[in-house]
C-alpha cells in the first residue's frame, strides 16, 4: 500500500514513528562520509526533508530502513558532485577568527574548536582513522554492509550500483582497511605477531 491515501496528519504521524528511530545510525553514517559535523547534520536534515516530501510513495511493508539510507546517499552523492565542480570558497568568517583579539578566545566558536581538539587527543579511534582514509565509495560500501547489516541486494539498491560493483569496492575496502588495522590488531591482541624475519 503507498501512503498517498492518507490524510497529512496521518502521514506526518506515521513518518515520526518509523522515521526517527534511524536518526542516530544517519547521522553516523552522515559524519564518515562527510567527516564534517555541520555537514552531517546538513545531511541528515536534507535527508529527512527529502523523505518526508515523498514519504506519501513509501509503500508499506518495504524496507524504510533501505529506502531512508537510499535517500542519504542520493543526497549526499550529488551534494559531493556538485561541491566538486564549484571551485574552491575560502570562509572568510573562519580566518578571520584566527586572527582575532585576546576577547574572542572565549567565543562559542573557540569553545567548541577547542572541546574537539581535546576530544580527538583523548579518544584515538584507530578504526574511525583507517575509515576516513577509504575513497567515499568504499567507505559507504563498508558502512553500509559491515555496520549496518545491509545485504548487497540492498546496498546495490541505496547505492545505485550493479550487485558486482558493491561486492568488488566491498571486498577492495576491506583490504585496505586490514593494511591499515594490521599493526593495530597485532598491538590489541586481535591477530598474532608477525615474526621479524
């Protein structure tokens, strides 16, 4: 059954019960493939704009999961093609905040730089470095299958690729990703040492 049959309220309704429960898991998702926290929730938002516009072709007993994250990846995929055709903008707001005056140390802005510059000494996540060094297309192949549990049926579907395609960039993503987790998961106790011969 497609929504559009229902009356708004009733659509709005139903869109927050099912909707909102994947907030957290977009945003994640949203965060590795921007690496950018403002941009994250930018993409999550156009996301949800974006389903809820055409929440009324959702056809019940389909997999809203699949069909939410086909919308982030959409958004974000054309969101990164049509960033790279535009040459590059410098923000004029953030250079001139770097050389402000001793009074704009305790600006919002400089309190929050300052928390994540913190947070990222204390919390060196090995595995969220070696994800960030994926292409986009691997890391969104890798999230999708490996932290999200979707079957390549559907990551073909969200991603917009051939079956063929989503199990090479899986199978080349993870490769790289074992390169750069090798010395880590030696260190952890994961994997046995090498011997130095």
């Amino acid at each position: 059954m497609i929504w559009g049959n229902r009356n708004e309220q009733e659509l709005k309704r139903h869109f927050e019960e099912i909707a909102y429960q994947y907030m957290d898991i977009l945003y994640g998702t949203a965060l590795k493939m921007t690496k950018d926290p403002v941009e994250a929730e930018d993409l999550v938002q156009d996301t949800y704009l974006r389903a809820y516009r055409f929440f009324n072709k959702f056809e019940e007993g389909t997999n809203f999961k699949a069909w939410i994250f086909k919308i982030l990846t959409n958004t974000f995929i054309n969101k990164y093609r049509k960033k790279a055709k535009q040459p590059h903008q410098v923000d004029f707001d953030k250079v001139e905040f770097l050389y402000a005056d001793d009074q704009k140390e305790n600006s919002p802005d400089n309190v929050r730089n300052l928390d994540n510059d913190i947070y990222q000494k204390l919390f060196d996540d090995k595995i969220n470095d070696a994800l960030d060094k994926l292409s986009d297309e691997f890391r969104m192949v890798v999230l999708l299958c490996d932290v999200h549990g979707f079957a390549y049926k559907e990551i073909s579907e969200i991603a917009s690729i051939p079956i063929g395609t989503v199990m090479s960039r899986l199978s080349r993503g993870r490769k790289q990703l074992q390169g750069l987790l090798l010395e880590y998961a030696e260190q952890e106790g994961f994997i046995k040492k090498r011997s130095s011969n």
